[in-house]
C-alpha cells in the first residue's frame, strides 16, 4: 500500500513540473527564462530596426527555426496586434520555449525622415538549462542575417509599425520547423517601376508634391 502511495505521489511531480516550472522563474528548481530584443540602445537613445519586408522578417525567422530545432513543432503566437512564434525544445519531462515577435516599426533616422522596418523580441523560458545557446542562439542567428543585408538603421522615436498583410503566407500551423514551405506571394511591380508610376502620378496632378514626396520616401526606405 505504501508503495503505490509513493508511486502516485512521484507520478503527480512528474505531471505538475511544467505547471511549477512556469510559475517560478530562476529558482533552484531549475525554471528559467531569458529575454533579449533586437531593438536594442546601441547608440544612446538610439535603437536598430532593419529596414525589410514582412516576407524578409518572418522567412528569416523561420529559417531560424528551421537551423536551430528543425524537428520542433512551430506554433503561431499573436500577443496584442503583434505576430509571432513559439517551439518548445524538449528533453524527456523537462522543455525550453523559444518565444519570438516579429515586430514592424516606424522611427525617425538621424536626418529626421522616418523610417519604416522590422525589429525582433525574443523571450526564452523553461526547465531545461539555459545555456548560452539555448537563451540567445535564436535571436543571434537572426541577428547575424539581418546585418548581412545592410539594411540596419538607427532610429528614435521608436514605435508599432503595422504588417503589410494578414500574416496567412507566414504561418508555421504546428509544422517541423524544417517542413514550412512559405506560401508565395503574387510579384508585383518592383521599386523602379513604383517610383515611375509615382512621378506619373505627381506630374498628372493626381497627388501632391508633399504626398509624392513622402511616398517616394517610403519606397526607398524599404530598399
């Protein structure tokens, strides 16, 4: 009798673990967490956001995924108006969330234009270890293949931007990271021939100088 007593009271740990791993942080449990961002105050008040498309942000973060933990089930995450995702990395009854946000921004550039991109959170949190790897692999490969496109900028004023679609081409929908296979998106006319359309437009009357300006603005700001 006393033995199937002490068989269910080490069946009942085992099963309520995850639950007390989630509500203690860094104790001598073993529970964990980590958070970093890539907006980050590396110029005094300034912050970098990367100036990509929504399809650069989210491919490159499910590429990330799909290096790191290629076998991890990748869930979709929404948190207010942000996007994002989520695998679990798990060994036996113990685990560790990779938590990140795919966030569009707007801030002002030294030259006072605004400046419209993409910037990362990352929240990492479980029983497992945090390792080096474990708490900031994620966010340092990205990290690595945003700055090899050249396109970072230091802004000020840094605030929600907003998605350039429904997020529907981008979902990982409980798929291997390895798996996802990106819905393509239909091409569209590239940035020279937006700006010629533009001129079209501001020389036709059909919008203002100021409206031509800011729109032109905008398209080479995402170049």
């Amino acid at each position: 009798m006393t033995q199937d007593h002490n068989t269910d009271r080490k069946l009942a740990i085992v099963q309520l673990w995850p639950v007390l791993c989630a509500l203690v942080v860094l104790t001598a449990s073993g529970c964990a967490s980590s958070g970093t961002t890539l907006a980050r105050p590396d110029h005094g008040d300034g912050h970098v956001i990367y100036r990509i498309s929504e399809e650069q942000a989210f491919t490159i973060a499910l590429d990330a995924y799909a290096t790191l933990y290629p076998k991890q089930s990748v869930d979709d995450i929404v948190e207010g108006t942000r996007r994002g995702y989520n695998a679990d990395e798990r060994s036996w009854v113990d685990w560790w969330s990779h938590r990140l946000l795919v966030i569009p921004a707007v801030g002002i550039d030294a030259r006072g234009a605004e400046v419209r991109g993409y910037w990362y959170d990352y929240k990492g949190s479980g029983s497992l270890a945090p390792t080096e790897k474990r708490t900031t692999g994620l966010l340092n490969l990205i990290r690595s293949r945003l700055d090899a496109t050249g396109t970072a900028a230091i802004v000020t004023n840094l605030r929600d931007g907003s998605y350039e679609t429904d997020g529907r081409a981008y979902l990982g929908l409980k798929r291997d990271a390895r798996d996802i296979k990106l819905t393509p998106r239909p091409s569209g006319p590239g940035n020279a021939e937006r700006l010629s359309e533009l001129k079209t437009l501001r020389d036709r009357g059909l919008i203002s100088e100021e409206e031509y300006q800011a729109k032109r603005r905008h398209i080479l700001d995402r170049m």
